[in-house]
C-alpha cells in the first residue's frame, strides 16, 4: 500500500471522526483511530506517530488538497470541526480535478458497446453529466434515481470491504416483523441494488439458507467472532435469473405466468420487459398477452399490481386468486372510509329515529381476523350461544374491534363513551330467542342496589341487572358489530322508529307494533348497526341455518350515581 494511499485513508479516518460529535476527540484518540484502520487494511500492527497525525490536521486546514477544514482545538485539548455539517467528502471539484475526469470519461466512452462494460455505460453518463454541469455552471440533464435519506447506506463501504476481505461480520438487525432486534454471525457474499434500496445477501452461521437483508434494518456491525465461511454453490450472477428483486427461494417451483395487457399499455412492457423471461403469446381484442417463467415471490406481486388496471393475471389460478385478493383488499380500504356527511347522518338517525346502520366498517381482513380469534379461543359449549364480559374473556379482542372507523364513530356519539357491556353472540336456530317485542331497560352493575329511582334488581349467575331511570336510558347507547351478513331470512332485527323516547307499557308496546309498519334492518358482513336501548325490537326468526356472529357492545357516556359501577367497564385507548 504506497504512502500517499495511507494517507487518504488518515484523513477519511480523522474526518470521520470529527464528524462525531457524540464523543470528544483527543489527539491520542485521532493517532489510535488511523492505527485502527490501517491494521484492518494492511493486516499488520501500523503504529501511527504523533507527528504524522499533527500534519496530517494541518495539511486537512490548508489548501493543498484544497480541503480547507474548519478544524479546531476546544479546551486546549479536544479537537472538532467549527461547522457541524463539514465533511472532506463535499469538497467542490477544482478544475484540474474536473479535466482529469474528463479524461477518464473519454477513455471509458471507448469501451461503450463492448458487453463486458454494458454496466459502465450509466456510470460514463453520470460522470459525463456531472463534468459538465460544474464545467459550464449550469442545472445537469440527466437526472438518476436516488434516495439520499435512505437507511443504512453508511453501511455500504463497510460490508463491501467485508465481502472483499472475506470477513465474517457479527450483525445486530431487526425485520419489520420481528418486535426486538438480534444479533448474529454473518457470512457476506454480494450487495445487491433493487429499486433504489440496498440488500446484503449471505448466510447466518450454521444455516444453509442464503438470506437477503436489508441495510435499512441493519442497527450495528461489528466483527464477526468465527472465521468466515465461503458458500462454493453460491453464484449470484445465476442466483436471480428466475425472481423479480431479491427474495429468491431455490426450492420454489417455477411457475408459467401468462399476463394480458391491454392495448394503451402493452407498447410500454414490451419495450421494457417485466423479465429477461418475458415473450409475447399472442393477441387478442383485448390486448396482448405475454408469458413468464419466474418464481411467485413478494416482488413478482408488487410488480404486477403497479399496473394496476392495465393487467390482468390468465394463468396459474393460484396467482391469478391472489392478485384478485389483494386488489378486493386495496379496494376496501377506499369502500370503509367514512365521510364526515354519512357519519353525521348515522348519528342524526340514532337519535331521531333509535336506530341506523353503517356498513363497510370493517375491512373482509379484519373481519377474518375477528372470526378467528373468537372461534379459537372462545369456543362455546354444546347449547350455548353467547359469551359475556368479552374483554376479560379475550383481551386482544378491543385492538381488532376498535378500528379507526369505531374510534370516528364513539367520537362523533360521545367522546367521554366508555363500554359497559360486551357480549358476543352465535345463535343458532334454536336460540334464537327474543323473538317478541320488548325494549333493553336493565343494565348490569356491580352489587345489589337499594337506591331510589331504580325499579328494582334481579340476580342471574353472579349478574346483577337493574332498570335505570329513564334519564340515564337515554345517555346509553349500543353498537352491533356484525361478523356475517345479516338478513330477514337468518335472523335480522326488526325495530319500530322513533320508538326510544320512553318506557312503554305492555298495552303500549302492543298498540304500538299492531299499528307500525317494522323495519327489517340488514347488516353486511363488517357492517354496524347502532341502537338506543329503549328502541322497540325483536329478533326475526331464522329461516335458515347460516350463521350470524354479532359483537354486541353496549356504551355510557355518564357513571352511574351514588357510587355505583357497571359490572363491565373498559375505556377506550385513543
């Protein structure tokens, strides 16, 4: 390694350096950091002497290399840059620097057209660009894709010199899924760029499997504590010939893609291939359609689905469902946003009428979700058909129903709204019961009451339920949270409008539902209904055997008096 090289390497060390200014650097720490580095580069014990680090700050003050570095001594013994944001490597081209360049772009410019330097030809463009908008101080033409705000690009230099030096590397490293990071020996073997985002691709020690990481995830490197170990059957020019991007699984099978693009965008994919794969099939009114022969991988989704309505999936059926899912999902996401117009006219309803119903609240994702976690970990026993205080019950099951949408919503009823009872139904046929008029009137509380104003109490397995004044009624409220579709042939509600302002008597009731013309209130699978508690209702009879799954939640916007409690109380996280 020649003198002049060590010396680079000196002032890169002592610039980085002083660019941390989490720590305060002396001149022994500078001398001990360029040994450092020049050991890891020589592989022999290279003492730096005091004197060599000393020029080296003055040459790095001076214009000899035409650093100019705003160096400077704090407390006669600490050394720091006066500009936080310096760094040698921002230094402005001179013009020797930039004919010297020229020159080299010149000489590379020969080799354009011959297909071992195919990759240099962006890189002469770049440079070429770069020369002459210094040369001539004008705005460059050629604008490259970059993303300097990138994650993990500090680590570049550092793991190509690993890879270079074959140097096992002890990385600490968290996924997007993982929930704490870890650490572990790595082997290095290639960088590899995919869509402006860099991947390190290796094998953890005592794993066969090659992994591609992210820098992005990467937290730390440091040395590795094994010696490295090469990967003969490694060869990364043939490693992605059949994946879009980077996960590549060698076990996968290869499947036959058949795509058909329509006519406004196909010019566009067959002038850029999605593949080296890619061939054109045939044609059709439609468009054209062309086949693939690649791995199925998260990539090869993403890239199809940037298409959007351009594309279309033909072949494998697997392939083709998946795209499909994942387009209905995307959709959702549009068709259970609220708008602050219907969300007013809901709450409008509720209170005018007793009762209104809200659907595409819940995504087919989330409500798949929900179905899970109640048939896995709250089974019900032959006979029985609901599941009460639900949150003691299933404590993840409030992180699922209390989505963005119900969140809206509780704001928009009641901010202060808290839930006072939960209850998840799943009747069958025969229990379905309640199929006579009534009004809910009794609320469940924590002892036995003896105050007046409430009508009296009743006790049912260890639950207290007492009917609150009328005043208090109507400070409750109820959201219904419907797994599956609900209709007047499996059981639908029937409700009488408007009929929530009072108790009502039995001849009321009766003279009330003789003479009103019910509504039957359909819920979609996802959908809400909301209802106050004295609105007239009844269950429809099920004409059929098709379940309806509902999540019954009951709310209070006041405590109740004289130092009573709800039985159930879970407030909401915001």
């Amino acid at each position: 390694m020649s003198v002049n090289k060590n010396a680079l390497i000196r002032y890169k060390t002592i610039d980085k350096c002083l660019q941390n200014r989490h720590r305060k650097w002396t001149l022994d720490d500078l001398i001990n950091a360029c040994s450092e580095v020049l050991y890891e580069y020589e592989g022999k014990d290279t003492s730096v002497s005091k004197r060599t680090v000393q020029a080296d700050i003055q040459i790095m003050r001076s214009d000899k290399l035409g650093y100019f570095a705003p160096i400077m001594v704090v407390d006669k013994k600490y050394y720091t840059y006066e500009d936080a944001d310096y760094t040698i490597t921002n230094i402005p081209l001179t013009e020797q620097d930039l004919n010297k360049l020229s020159e080299a772009v010149e000489f590379m410019k020969q080799f354009q057209g011959f297909s071992h330097f195919k990759e240099l030809d962006g890189m002469v463009q770049k440079l070429e660009d770069h020369i002459y908008s210094h040369k001539t101080a004008t705005k460059p033409v050629i604008d490259f894709e970059k993303n300097d705000s990138l994650k993990g690009l500090a680590y570049l230099d550092e793991l190509y010199n690993a890879i270079i030096k074959k140097q096992t590397i002890n990385l600490t490293y968290r996924s997007f899924k993982a929930r704490s990071s870890a650490s572990f020996n790595f082997y290095p073997y290639l960088l590899k760029e995919f869509r402006n985002r860099w991947f390190l691709l290796g094998k953890k020690a005592k794993s066969p499997v090659i992994m591609n990481l992210a820098l992005d995830r990467i937290l730390a490197i440091d040395k590795g504590t094994i010696p490295f170990k090469e990967d003969e059957m490694f060869d990364a020019s043939s490693h992605f010939k059949n994946a879009i991007g980077v996960s590549v699984s060698p076990e996968s099978k290869l499947l036959d893609i058949e795509l058909l693009v329509n006519h406004q965008h196909a010019p566009y994919v067959l002038t850029k291939p999605i593949h080296p794969s890619q061939k054109v099939l045939g044609k059709n009114g439609q468009g054209v359609i062309i086949g693939l022969t690649l791995q199925h991988n998260f990539e090869l989704e993403k890239e199809i689905l940037s298409f959007g309505e351009s594309i279309k999936v033909l072949e494998p059926p697997m392939l083709r469902k998946r795209i499909a899912e994942r387009l209905e999902n995307n959709l959702e996401n549009y068709l259970t946003e609220l708008s602050k117009k219907g969300l007013q006219n809901a709450v409008n309803k509720l209170n005018h009428k007793g009762f209104s119903v809200l659907n595409n609240i819940y995504t087919s994702r989330e409500i798949r979700k929900i179905k899970r976690m109640h048939d896995t970990s709250l089974r019900l026993e032959a006979g029985e058909f609901s599941v009460r205080d639900l949150f003691n019950t299933n404590t993840d099951l409030p992180k699922l129903l209390f989505n963005t949408n119900i969140k809206q919503i509780l704001a928009a009823i009641s901010p202060k709204a808290f839930v006072c009872k939960a209850i998840y139904f799943d009747k069958s046929e025969q229990g379905n019961w309640f199929v006579t008029w009534h009004q809910d009137l009794t609320i469940n509380v924590s002892k036995k009451i003896e105050t007046e104003g409430f009508f009296g109490w009743t006790k049912k397995e260890d639950v207290i339920s007492v009917c609150p004044p009328p005043e208090l009624s109507h400070s409750l409220f109820t959201i219904r949270i419907h797994l599956d579709e609900t209709t007047g042939k499996n059981g639908a509600l029937l409700v009488i409008p408007g009929s929530h302002k009072k108790v009502h008597t039995d001849t009321e009731k009766q003279l009330i539902t003789e003479n009103t013309n019910a509504t039957v209130v359909d819920v979609a699978a996802g959908g809400i209904m909301l209802m106050k508690p004295l609105l007239l209702h009844k269950s429809g009879k099920n004409a059929s055997q098709k379940r309806r799954r509902v999540v019954h939640l009951e709310f209070s916007e006041s405590n109740l008096p004289n130092d009573l409690a709800f039985s159930e109380r879970y407030e909401i996280e915001p």
